[in-house]
C-alpha cells in the first residue's frame, strides 16, 4: 500500500515556491572542474547538481553516517579523498598557488621506533582502545600537530599493512602529503576569500561531490556495483506488492519470452580435424548429407530431435539453446576433450509465467529502482520546501 500512495503522493504534490540557495562563486568554479573532467552540463545544471548533491549530504548524515567516516572497510577514510580533492580543486581554481614550496617534515622515529610502535598487523584489521589512545599520544613530527593514529585511521587496509611491515618512506611520505595539503589550504584562504567563499564551504561542496555517486546507490536511483543493494533499498523491496509484479508483467510481457524448444541433431568426433571437414561438408551441402557421408557418433539422433531445456546430455542441450538457429555450429571442443558440430532449427516460442522467478527478478530489480526514483524526489521536495536559505 505504501508503494503505491508514494507513487500517487509524487505525482500530485503541487511544486514548492521555497528557495533553498547556494553561493553563486561556486557554480563557476565547480563548472570549471566538470568541464576539464569532460562533463558537458551547463552553469544551470551545474548549480541543479550543486544543490542536490547538498541533499544527498543530509541524507547522508540522516540514512548512512558511517560513509562520512568511510565508504569502504578496506579503502582510505572520506576525509583523506575530500583532502586530496580540495587540494586538486585549489591548484586548479588559483593557478597561484602552485609555487607554494613543499616542505619535508621529518619523522621523529626510524623504522625500528616505528615496528616497535605498531606491532603486528590485527588479523581482523580491527585495533584495540589500547592502540588507539597510545598512538594519539605519539606525534609523528617536531613541526606540526599529526599523530600515528592520525594517519593510521585515513589509510587504506593495504597502507595500513604496509606500515606495520616498517616502511617509513610510506609514513613520511604520507605525513608530507597530509601536512603540505594542511599549508595549502592556509595559503587558500585569501584567494578563497576574494570568491565570497571559505574553505569550509569549499570542503562541504566537495565532499558532497565525492559521496554522490555513493549515496544514489544507496537510495537506489543508481545501481550498486555487482548488484549489491543497501539496507534501504531491501527495504523498499519489500514493499512492492504483487498487483504492481502483474501489472510490470503485462507492460513489458515481450521481455518474458524465451525459446521454450528447439529441434537439433549433434554429431561428436575424436578430432577437431574430422569436426572441421564435416563442418565444411554440411554447410557446403547440407546436414544429413553430412551425417551420411561421415557416419559420425550422433547424441541424438540423424534427423532434427524437439528438445526442452530439461533434455540430456545437459552440455549439448545448453548448445542447442544458445546457437544462432538455423545454424551449424563451428567445430567446438567439448567439456571432455572430443570435438563438436551442432545444428539446431525450428525454435517454438512461449512466455514465463508471471509467478517466475525470472519475472519476480527483472520486476522487483526494475520497480525497485522506479519506486526508490519516486522516493527520492519526494524527499528532496520536501527539504526544499524546509529549507528556504542558503545550504552551504
């Protein structure tokens, strides 16, 4: 029921006059980097994206807190890609800063200090209260505030092991990265300033641009990689009712057809050689010509045998189903090491029936998405209609 009042619901809420905003120096500058990415949206659409992606940070915040930490167990933390981005983002914007000198900040330890410090690795990749608060206390350079912990925490699980294995060129150059990045955004200010802007602003817009694509997945207007789905989206699953399965089924009943059973004869040989000159022969004249000329090991039979998709052997079935009908199949080596050639024709045609798990599948796969579209739009009408001044 509540699937289909949402859908009813989004299509019948009459438009939102509130006005939610965001500063206009940023549409230029974020145009700016979706033109050098290849990404052909005009100012106008640029400043649509800026505030949905806003949208998508709340959701975010409210539905899945743990991607603001980070979006993958193994992968570097959220704020070390933002860093990284923002850092890219300024060099591009204010080509000046560019001759910002890059420091060296050394290390306080060496690599023996350093094993001595982290120990082995976790199996789990999990470390213990007792780490954490001991290697908060251990800074990593006499020039600037950054802690082991610091840095451990904004690594992928592959540095992470890294690190435990002693390679201090890994940590120093981890910590000039993240301490020049630090410097950068210090120099930023007063170019940023001079936009109207600050970089907090800047980090917010970025961070919202880097979970983007994270968090359409996981509402379920974009699919997930693999086909994997979120909590939410299960969710939403299983809400949609039978009735709207039916009705998806007679919209779209032509997707549901299938070959249902297929007339095919099969000849096996011990060599690819004898496959290829039978092969020639039956195309050349025709397919029982070539049977009597070559007497081959049949898996059916000499003329055409109707076969279902429950027919035997399974292997040559399969072939039988798949093959261009009509057609006589090259020579093709089989699972046991003989030698194939297949003609199959006459392909009967039905439908799967609306209780299949084929059409419960494709069904609930596209109404899913349909019904999370919906969704979506509705709720960021109605954080529009909440929020009538500037978002950022």
């Amino acid at each position: 029921m509540r699937f289909v009042l949402l859908l009813l619901v989004s299509s019948f809420c009459l438009p939102s006059f509130a006005s939610p905003s965001i500063p206009k120096a940023l549409t230029p500058l974020v145009h700016q980097l979706y033109l050098e990415q290849g990404r052909k949206l005009s100012k106008k659409q640029t400043a649509a994206q800026l505030l949905e992606n806003q949208f998508l940070l709340f959701q975010a915040r409210q539905l899945n807190p743990s991607i603001l930490e980070r979006q993958s167990n193994v992968g570097f933390s959220t704020e070390y890609h933002v860093d990284k981005f923002l850092a890219s983002s300024l060099l591009h914007w204010f080509p000046a800063l560019s001759q910002l000198e890059k420091k060296h900040y050394p290390l306080v330890f060496d690599k023996d200090k350093m094993l001595s410090l982290l120990g082995q690795y976790p199996t789990d990749g999990q470390y213990t209260a007792e780490q954490l608060l001991k290697w908060q206390q251990q800074q990593l350079t006499k020039s600037a505030s950054l802690t082991l912990a610091q840095v451990l925490d904004s690594q992928s699980m592959q540095n992470r092991f890294k690190l435990h294995q002693g390679e201090l060129a890994l940590l120093q150059a981890i910590v000039n990265q993240h301490l020049n990045q630090q410097a950068l955004f210090t120099a930023a200010k007063p170019y940023v300033a001079k936009q109207g802007l600050t970089i907090e602003q800047l980090r917010q817009v970025v961070t919202a641009e880097l979970l983007r694509p994270s968090m359409l997945a996981f509402l379920g207007v974009k699919e997930e990689m693999h086909g994997a789905t979120s909590q939410y989206v299960d969710t939403l699953r299983s809400e949609i009712p039978e009735s709207a399965i039916a009705k998806y089924y007679e919209r779209h009943k032509k997707r549901f057809k299938y070959i249902k059973q297929v007339s095919a004869s099969a000849a096996k040989f011990p060599e690819q050689k004898a496959a290829q000159q039978f092969n020639e022969y039956a195309n050349a004249h025709s397919w029982q010509q070539a049977v009597a000329k070559y007497t081959p090991i049949l898996i059916w039979q000499a003329q055409l045998t109707p076969l279902t998709r429950q027919s035997t052997p399974k292997w040559e079935t399969q072939l039988a189903f798949s093959n261009q009908q009509g057609k006589i199949t090259p020579s093709i080596r089989t699972p046991s090491g003989e030698w194939l050639v297949l003609y199959s024709q006459s392909p009967v045609y039905d439908y799967y029936d609306v209780k299949s798990e084929t059409v419960r599948y494709q069904a609930l796969r596209a109404l899913t998405q349909e019904f999370a579209q919906h969704k979506f739009e509705q709720n960021y009408m109605a954080w529009k209609a909440a929020n009538s001044g500037a978002v950022i």
